[in-house]
C-alpha cells in the first residue's frame, strides 16, 4: 500500500501548489492582503457589470428580455453594446455624453481587473510592491507581468465602487422619467485610473 503523499506547507500554513517559491508567494503571509484586495476587486466588480446589464435591459422591452441578451455576453460587448443602442436610440446628450464616460471607464477597469484576474503568480518586488504575472503569447517567454501594490489595488476596488454608483445613478435617472417622476442630477465623473506598468522582466 503506498504512503500519502506529504503536502508540504508555506510559512502560513497553507499547502504549497508546487515548490516554486516565485508560484507558492500568494500563500506566504507577506502576500496575504494583496490576495485578499484581489478578492474584493472580484466582488465589486461583478456588482458593476451586474448593474451595466441593468441599463441594457430597457432598452428590449423588459429585464427577462434583456437578460436573455446580456446572458451570454463579454464585459466588452456589454460596454459596446450599451454605447450602441445608446447612440441610436437616447436622444438626450447629457445622458449620452454620461454614458459614454462611463462605458470608458469600465473598459479601463476591466483592462486592470483582467491584469489581476489572469495573473498566475504574484512575486514580490522592493518598496511594497508586487509583480503580477500572467501568460502572453507577445511576451518574451510566453509570460509578461504587471506591476501594483496592495495600495493600488485598494484605489481599484474604490475607483470600481465610483463607477458602480455613478451606473446606478443612471440607473434611477432612467427609472424617475419612466415613472414620470422629476429627475435626480446626473453623476459627477471622476478621475479613470491609469493601466499598471510593466514589469521589466515582462
């Protein structure tokens, strides 16, 4: 009868995918709160796109219809998809100007959320920061890497949350003139994140 195999465990406690330091980082305790900004940026970002497809579905009828389109669809087809019907159909041009922005924006963040989300280790680098590497068929060894601290992913989770309310916003301005009621103001824009530098050994 053949021994179990021993799982070897980190500094943390927590069992070691392989024994690569540079892929078992995410399970030492220096990287503990990068990981755990990464699961919150996972959070508030399915509440955004859950509250962009909320602003397509009017625009078929009723939420079932809509859903039924938005089903299936990327977070880049949903944004074009938005502008599109936005540009046919919306005749106010504050509103499309405040779609526009936004649609803008959530491509931005879902650039930076993709970086995060298809990275498959994270190394750390000096002055707090971390390289997050991810595969890339244009990198020079099938690998390019992206550079950001637990600070910065703390502003993306904020910046995430922004565009979440001023979505939602929009949202209401929609629902205030179905409902023949006077209008809330439009959202404020606020500043669109930078994309994250490249890591040098990228």
């Amino acid at each position: 009868m053949k021994k179990p195999t021993k799982v070897k465990l980190g500094k943390s406690g927590l069992p070691l995918a392989s024994h690569n330091p540079h892929i078992d980082f995410h399970n030492t305790e220096e990287a503990m709160f990068a990981v755990y900004q990464l699961g919150k940026i996972s959070l508030v970002w399915n509440y955004c796109e859950h509250i962009l497809g909320v602003l397509i579905w009017p625009h078929f009828g009723d939420y079932k219809k809509g859903m039924a389109v938005t089903a299936n669809l990327g977070n880049q087809s949903r944004a074009d998809l938005l502008m599109d019907l936005v540009n046919k159909f919306e005749e106010n041009k504050a509103i499309i100007k405040k779609i526009e922005f936004a649609t803008k924006a959530f491509n931005r963040l879902r650039e930076i959320r993709n970086i995060l989300m298809h990275s498959h280790s994270i190394e750390q680098r000096d002055n707090k920061m971390f390289e997050w590497r991810r595969t890339a068929s244009k990198g020079p060894s099938g690998h390019t890497g992206s550079l950001a601290s637990v600070a910065d992913l703390v502003k993306i989770e904020h910046n995430i949350l922004q565009l979440t309310s001023f979505l939602h916003e929009i949202h209401f301005y929609y629902l205030a003139v179905a409902n023949n009621r006077n209008p809330p103001e439009l959202p404020i824009e606020f500043e669109i994140p930078n994309k994250f530098p490249r890591a040098e050994s990228g």
